[in-house]
C-alpha cells in the first residue's frame, strides 16, 4: 500500500510537468491509441515471421514491453524477455548523458534464450537510437545468432548509430516530433479527451 501511495505522490508532482524533449516545440506532436499500436504491431508480425522468424522477444522497458506483449500474441510460442534501458530520466526530466543499464539478463537466461538463437528486439520509438545502441553493444556481448529490431515509429533524421547487420521492422515513419503513448498518460481520461 505504501508503493502505491508514493506513486500516488509522484504523479501528483509529475502531473503538471513537461518533459523537456517534449518542450522544445516539434510541433503538436502526435498521440497515439492502443488500438493503433496494435494494428501497428499486427501490420508487421507476418513480415517479421516471413524475413526473420524470430525466436526470441526481447523489450526494452518501458516503452517496448507493451508493443512486445501484443506481439507475442502473433508469436505465442517464444518466450518474451524484458530489459531495461533509460536514456531519459523521468524524475529530473532530463536527457542522461548516455542510456543507463537498470535491469539485464542474468547468465541462465541469456544461456536458453539469447545465445544462438534470432533475437527481435522491441521497442516504442527509434529516435537517436542511442538507447538501441547501447542494448546492442551489450546483446551482442551474449552471442545472439542473429538480430532485428522492430519499432512502433521511427523519426526521420540521421541516427547516432547504424548497424547494416540487423534488421529492422517500423510500423510507421513520423516526422521529428514528440510522440505521446497511452501508457505514459498520467490521466487517462485526459489523454483520450486530448488534453
């Protein structure tokens, strides 16, 4: 009960900020529903089976564990793993200066399910791609036979890191401006109202 209360709190305090990414004004932005990430995800998963039959699902938290949940659900056999990767600090409201490692594999289940075998990688938004950057730098590290991303949306503009090894799956391309998900809504009454 104490957990809850305290991010009772947080919310509270987080409510009437605005992360700073957001404020530098690229546009309105666009805000997406749920029922457009899954048609996102469900336009791609037989491209995904066709091209790369994967055989693991690997997301990144936070922005990647719902899309890779829905996912799963075209692909019901494999396991689905999460990791967690912070470019942005949602406390400070602050950019970090390179993306944090929070939560890894541990080495039994990087053993069974990263190494040799095709592992898809998801996530919400390729931005910089500095946080797919650093997943790969450490996923590469745990001998994976192959790797491909897949992401809800992908900006168009130059990318801090290109990896011509891997492939990669988007479900839309959008302009460079701050995309809002329904998972990051404090209000959800509010978000779906438009406010």
């Amino acid at each position: 009960m104490a957990g809850l209360y305290a991010m009772t709190g947080f919310n509270a305090f987080r409510k009437d900020m605005v992360h700073p990414l957001k404020q530098q004004g690229k546009g309105h932005g666009l805000r997406v529903s749920y029922v457009e990430v899954h048609k996102l995800v469900a336009l791609r998963a037989p491209e995904i089976q066709r091209s790369f039959s994967p055989e693991t699902i690997l997301c990144i938290g936070g922005g990647g564990y719902i899309p890779g949940r829905i996912l799963r659900t075209y692909f019901p056999s494999l396991p689905l793993l999460a990791v967690s990767i912070s470019y942005y600090d949602d406390v400070r409201m602050e950019v970090r200066p390179e993306p944090l490692v929070v939560q890894w594999l541990d080495e039994p289940t990087a053993a069974q399910h990263i190494r040799g075998k095709r592992v898809l990688v998801v996530d919400d938004i390729d931005d910089t791609r500095s946080t797919l950057a650093k997943l790969c730098l450490e996923l590469r590290k745990l001998q994976p036979a192959d790797v491909a991303f897949f992401v809800l949306h992908s900006k168009r503009k130059p990318k801090l890191f290109e990896d011509d090894a891997s492939r990669w799956f988007v479900g839309q391309q959008v302009a460079d401006t701050w995309v809002d998900y329904p998972w990051d809504a404090v209000d959800p009454e509010k978000y779906y109202q438009g406010q």
